[in-house]
C-alpha cells in the first residue's frame, strides 16, 4: 500500500520538479518535493529508492517520492527532462546517454552521484524446460525486458554475443513483474532481468515456482566487452542466492545513481552525505545497499561526477 500510496504521489508530483529543483527552498536549496526515478516495483532499484526517498524527506525535509518506472533508460530521461531529481541507470546505458548512442538520438546533460554497486544479469527459465544454453533461446517466446529499460540493453547484447539476434525471438517486451507471471503461467519460456542480489520478485518466484538460471560464460562476456567498451564482468550468482545449491557463471554492471547536470552543487552534496551516513538503514531493507563504498563510488568512468559529488568525496577525504 505504501508503494502504491508513492506512486500516486509521484504522478500527481511529476510535472512541478523542474520547477521545484530550480526554485529551491528549505535547507540547501533542497526543493519543496521532487521525484526519484525507480523501477519496476519487483526490482531492487524502487526498495533503494524507497529507503532514500524516506531518508531524504527526514534530513532535507522535502517531500521524496518514487517513480515506477520502466528503468535505467527511461529513469535517464527522466532525470534529463527534470520529472526526476534523482534517477538508479546501469552504467552501460547511462554511456550511451552521453554519447547519444543506441536508446538515445541525441546525448542527455546528465552526471553521476555515486556507483552503487554491480548488478547481475539474470537469465530465467523453468527448470523443466529443454533450454539449456542462450543459443537455444531462438526461436523461443522471451522477454528482453521492458521497452526503454537497461535490461533490453543487455539483453540484446547477450544475445547477439550468443549469435542470436533479438529479432530471432519472440519478445514479449515485459517488466519484471509481468515476466515472472508470463513464465508462471507458461506464456513465456524464458526472461533476462539485470539487478542487485537478491531481486524480491525473483526471492518469492525461486521460492515457489521450479525455476533455474542459464550460465553467461566467460567468452560471451568477452564479445560483449569487445563490441561495448569494456563495462562488464564475469562473476558468478553465489551459492545460496535465490536458495540455490550450484554457482552459475554469469555477466555483471555497474549500476550509478544519476542527476542532471543543472542541479544545484549543495543539493547533490546533502544527497550523497545522507546516503552514506544512512548506508545500514537502507541495507536493512536493500541488501545490495551494503555494497555502497566511498572509495568505489567516485568510478563512473565514462560518465562523470557532477561537480557537487566531486565535492562531497573531495570533503570526505578530509
């Protein structure tokens, strides 16, 4: 209900934050109310931006809201076009939105805050079913993620490295709460999401329904790597996320916390020292929380800092 109670807010709040952020009340600058650009309401980046929506109300004492959208693409024009002060994009998609490359005709005026922490590509298939490797998903009703979202980002790209193009599929284009109810119900036979351990919709679909992940193996990350700059790594999903008992090889990304380039240099320092100072209370909540590191958090290469956060981290060095 909460979230739900956020959203309406959110909506009825979009189109007065550019105005806000540039008007500017209460304590350094912060505005009256503003916006974060989420997630899917299953995935990490809207319980993140939850737990900071509600630390940012207490400390800048503006109204915080979470936006659920469709993800990282749609969060960077969001945070481009001023409906969201604040937006979570992986890395790989906020590059192109600086180049304006791919998803993007022409580059955004956006920097980062902060990397997060590395989210992990997550291929889904029912454990009964003959897939095997992300070859044989030609031909196969999929889902590549949400139109406009980083997951449809990589999951071309997987793909592609696989020699599969996204045209070689059925794709259902779903978000993550759509795509775990069109597998359940058999309409889909496999979908990516890419996020932090663990995604809460991905905990109760593991819990309840017979469901494995496909390896991403080192040479496909290679091709990915080779085609797109080098933004990715080879990991492994630990043994015991989602309650599983064998380690699967797979690809991940950095993820950053966006703002536009125009927000005010004092505002993004007050964003950055409550997050770090209230980096266990939203871990409670948001495990993958935990992972947040000052001395990571200045690498978002190509993308770069705002000239507030190169403050903030210069300070905190003192």
């Amino acid at each position: 209900m909460r979230g739900a109670v956020r959203r309406a807010v959110a909506t009825a709040l979009g189109a007065f934050v550019a105005i806000a952020v540039l008007g500017g009340c209460g304590p350094a600058s912060a505005p009256e109310r503003f916006s974060i650009a989420g997630g899917g309401v299953s995935g990490v980046y809207y319980a993140f931006g939850e737990q900071l929506g509600e630390v940012l109300s207490s400390r800048l004492g503006s109204v915080v809201s979470v936006d659920e959208t469709n993800g990282s693409v749609d969060n960077l024009q969001r945070v481009s076009d001023g409906r969201a002060l604040l937006g979570f994009a992986q890395s790989d998609a906020a590059a192109d939105a600086i180049a304006g490359t791919g998803a993007f005709p022409q580059p955004l005026e956006v920097q980062a805050v902060a990397r997060l922490y590395d989210e992990y590509v997550h291929v889904v298939v029912r454990s009964d079913s003959d897939i095997q490797e992300i070859a044989d998903l030609a031909s196969r009703a999929v889902s590549l993620g949400a139109p406009s979202s980083g997951v449809n980002i990589v999951a071309t790209r997987v793909l592609r490295a696989a020699g599969v193009a996204a045209s070689d599929v059925d794709d259902r284009a779903l978000g993550l709460a759509q795509s775990i109810e069109a597998l359940r119900a058999g309409e889909i036979e496999a979908f990516f999401w890419v996020g932090g351990l663990p995604t809460p919709g991905l905990t109760e679909l593991f819990a309840e329904a017979p469901t494995r992940l496909l390896s991403i193996e080192s040479e496909m990350v290679d091709s990915v790597n080779a085609a797109h700059g080098g933004a990715y790594r080879l990991e492994e999903f630990p043994i015991g996320a989602y309650g599983r008992t064998q380690a699967t090889a797979t690809m991940t990304v950095p993820n950053y916390l966006m703002v536009a380039e125009s927000a005010p240099d004092d505002l993004v320092r007050d964003v950055l020292a409550a997050l770090f100072e209230s980096r266990s209370v939203i871990a409670a909540e948001v495990p993958a929380a935990a992972l947040l590191d000052r001395r990571q958090a200045i690498f978002t290469d190509p993308v770069a800092l705002h000239p507030g956060a190169v403050a903030y981290y210069r300070e905190s060095r003192r």
